[in-house]
C-alpha cells in the first residue's frame, strides 16, 4: 500500500456519506493493479 498508484474504474467505487469506498477490494486486488503513471501535457 501506497508504493504507487492505480487506476480504479469509477463503476467498481461506491460513494455513501461523503465517503468514497471500493467494498470488494482488498491489498492483494489493489496491489496487483498496474501502475498508473501521469503524464502530463
């Protein structure tokens, strides 16, 4: 957690009380997410 990051497609998050979650994620299903790199203009 938190040596780089990832992009989540928005349909897999849930918003509930101004709190944003993914239910069905865990640290293996996040870590094995590849690497999203910025790149900017």
């Amino acid at each position: 957690m938190g040596k780089h990051y990832v992009a989540v497609p928005f349909s897999d998050l849930q918003i509930n009380s101004k709190q944003v979650m993914m239910p069905d994620a865990t640290k293996s299903s996040l870590e094995a997410l590849p690497e999203f790199k910025y790149a900017p203009d």
